[in-house]
C-alpha cells in the first residue's frame, strides 16, 4: 500500500541519490568542474579520468553509498515491524530504484549527473550482497581485460539478471523483473558508448590526471 510516509521516503531516496558527489567534490577541492573535461557525466569514472585516484575513490565510495542508503530508508518506515517480507523488498526497491533516478537526473545540478552504475551497485548491495558481488567480479574481469568501463558495466549487467533467475534460482518476482530492468537501464544509459565500441572508437580508460582528454562518455 502506498501512503504518504512512503512516498515521502521515495523522495528522500531521490535527493539522497541526487547529491552530486562528482560535481561537489571536483569544484570544493579542485575547482573543477568534472562535466567540461573527458566524458561529460558527473560518475566516478569521468572523475578517475579526469581528477585521478584522490578525487575518483571518495566519489565511487559515496555513489556506491547514496544507493545503499536509500535502500537501507526502509528501516525507518513506521510499520516497518508489520511489513510482509514482499513489501519490505518492494519498498527497498522503491527508494534505490529512486536513489539511482536522482543520480542520472541530480535536481542540484540542473538535472544533468552520471550514468547510475555505482549507485546502482549500491543498491544491489543492500538488496542482494551475493548478486552485488557476483556482477562486481564480471565487471572487474571484462575491464581488466579490456580497460573499457563502459564493457565491463554493459557485461555485468546482462549478467546480473541470469545469475538471480538462474543460479540463485530466484522466485521473487518483483526481484526477477528488476533484475531485467538492470540491463535495460545500461543499455540505455551506454548508447553512445556500444555506438562507440562497434566503430573501435571508445577510449581505454587510464585512470589519472587528465583534463585534456577526448570527450566520449
């Protein structure tokens, strides 16, 4: 059931995945802004490229966090003891999947942020630390091997949906559907990147100091 509470807490979940990390951190500490140099997004990636490991870390950090928060908000629903284990689920859904929405369309920053990627690995820690961790490790070995980012998050995401509904084996529904929607929001949030990698364009990511790379995002 929808109350009040709940969509208030859907909108604390927005402006917890709003905060602009990559924005704030670049322009407080390196009066830089991180959305004029190398791919544009305000995500931890462009501010590894762009502002290296001092300012990359603590901004992964925080947008991993702004997504587990925002599921870890159930806990403070009033009811929260009389919950059915499928709303409880539903409504941590509901506040990461919002948590992600502010991250792509942060309202302090003119609606204008990054990709979700760390948020949304975020979430999937405070739903399914297991799944979380199986998706991390494809996303690490596709980008060791081919230093493309944007691969390593396109393959973990495809992956994420058949290691849920397949080796977890799982029944939740509300579950099974999220976890297809997962690689749809890459999907979409990456065209530029699979347009990019079809034509070998896409640049390799070398994490440091850089304002002056190539635009691509």
């Amino acid at each position: 059931m929808i109350t009040t509470e709940i969509i208030l807490f859907v909108l604390l979940a927005y402006v917890t995945g709003a905060f602009p990390s990559a924005v704030w951190v670049g322009k407080i500490f390196y009066k830089t802004d991180v959305r004029e140099y190398g791919s544009g997004n305000a995500g931890a990636t462009n501010t590894f490229r762009v502002l290296g490991k001092g300012a990359g870390i603590p901004v992964l950090f925080m947008d991993i966090f702004k997504g587990w928060l925002a599921v870890y908000y159930v806990h403070f629903v009033s009811n929260v003891a009389e919950l059915s284990p499928e709303l409880f689920f539903e409504n941590q859904l509901a506040f990461g999947i919002a948590a992600v929405i502010g991250h792509l369309f942060p309202v302090y920053t003119g609606f204008r942020g990054g990709k979700g990627i760390a948020t949304m690995m975020g979430l999937l820690i405070g739903l399914n630390p297991w799944a979380a961790l199986f998706s991390f490790g494809v996303f690490v070995v596709v980008f060791l091997i081919s230093k493309y980012v944007s691969l390593g998050s396109i393959i973990a995401s495809i992956a994420f949906p058949f290691f849920v509904m397949i080796v977890l084996n799982s029944t939740n529904e509300s579950l099974n559907l999220f976890a297809i929607f997962v690689p749809i929001l890459s999907l979409i949030t990456h065209q530029k990147n699979i347009e990019r990698l079809i034509r070998g364009e896409e640049t390799k990511v070398i994490f440091g100091k850089n304002k002056n790379d190539e635009k691509n995002s």
